[in-house]
C-alpha cells in the first residue's frame, strides 16, 4: 500500500504531533514514555512499532504475546530470532512495521512512538505525516545501562536494530537518561515542549 493511499484510508485517525522515541536498550525509554502518558492522559496514545511483530511471532509460535510485551527474560529468549524474521519482512517493504502500528492506533492528538529503531522508520513516518514528526532520542552510559541489567547480545546489540540510528544526528531533542542526567521533571519539560502548541 502506498503511503498516500495509507493516508486517504486511516487520514481520521492522523493525530496533530507524533513524537518518534529512540534509544539503545536499557536507555529508559519506556520508562519515560509511561510517564509522558500519564502526564497526556486521554490527550495520548502509545505506539509500538514492535507489536505487529511479536504479535505474528506469538502467533507463529504459540507464545505469551504479553510476555513478548513485557521487559522480561521471556521477550531475551526470542530477540534475535524476531529481528531476523522481521529484516526480511523490511526488506521487502521497509514501513510495513510503521502501517501495521498505526493501522491500530486510537484517534489521539498525540502519538507517542516508543521504539523507532531504523533511519527507514523515521523515513516512512515523514513520508506519510510530514511536519507533524518531531524526534526525541533518549540516551544512557552503558555504566548506567548495565545497572539497569544490560547484557551486550552479539547479534542483537551490534545489530542494524541497535546501531542504524547511532549516526542519526537531526533530532529535535535528545535527553540523557544516564549518569548526570537532569530530574526527570526537567527531562519530560524538555519534551512537553514539542507539544506544547496543543
């Protein structure tokens, strides 16, 4: 489907800001974003590009999607085969995470994207909702990330869903969540601001 007919199909459920998240695992972004909804309220909906893929990987093979959901050990055990699964999927259609996420999402005045992990997704989102996408980039010491129980996974960490946006330097905030970081208070004004006009 292309992006203007993905538009003139789901165009009710566009929201007036979608903020797009990154960060390396155990950078807090989760954590953040859980507390920008409680902040939004019903002003809000949380997007997780990687549903649509645990989702068909539960499916596949008979898992706990709730536990693919979760940060647990569980979601560890499948990581590389899901990245794997869902490379090939890209390549054949590099939004099809991005449609597949927001074909389910609630009409909200802001979209909250947890997880963009590829320069592809900041593209298909652009493409699609143009100059509603604001980029906030969370990142974290590996010091403070270990403490958060980081583990570096050969195949995961030095892969293309790790590292592809670590040259990607156009974003419109980027908060340290790691050591010296300012009050979280500070952190989410920081990015309240990017919706401040609603």
């Amino acid at each position: 489907m292309s992006n203007s007919l993905f538009l003139l199909i789901f165009g009710k459920m566009s929201p007036k800001i979608i903020l797009l998240f990154s960060g390396k695992r155990k950078s807090g972004k989760d954590f953040l974003t859980d507390h920008l909804r409680h902040i939004l309220a019903d002003k809000c909906e949380i997007i997780k590009i990687s549903q649509p893929i645990k989702t068909h990987w539960a499916k596949e093979k008979n898992l706990n999607l709730n536990e693919l959901l979760s940060e647990g050990e569980y979601k560890e055990q499948y990581r590389l085969e899901m990245i794997k699964w869902s490379e090939e999927m890209r390549n054949k259609d590099y939004g099809c995470f991005c449609k597949a996420a927001c074909e389910n999402a609630a009409i909200k005045p802001v979209w909250i994207v947890s997880d963009i992990r590829r320069k592809t997704d900041i593209r298909w989102f652009k493409e699609t909702y143009g100059d509603i996408i604001r980029t906030v980039r969370i990142t974290a010491d590996d010091r403070t990330r270990k403490e958060r129980g980081f583990q570096f996974q050969v195949g995961v960490d030095d892969a293309t869903s790790e590292c592809d946006l670590d040259d990607y330097n156009d974003w419109d905030v980027v908060v340290n969540n790691g050591e010296g970081r300012d009050s979280l208070e500070e952190q989410l004004d920081s990015i309240l601001k990017l919706v401040s006009n609603l």
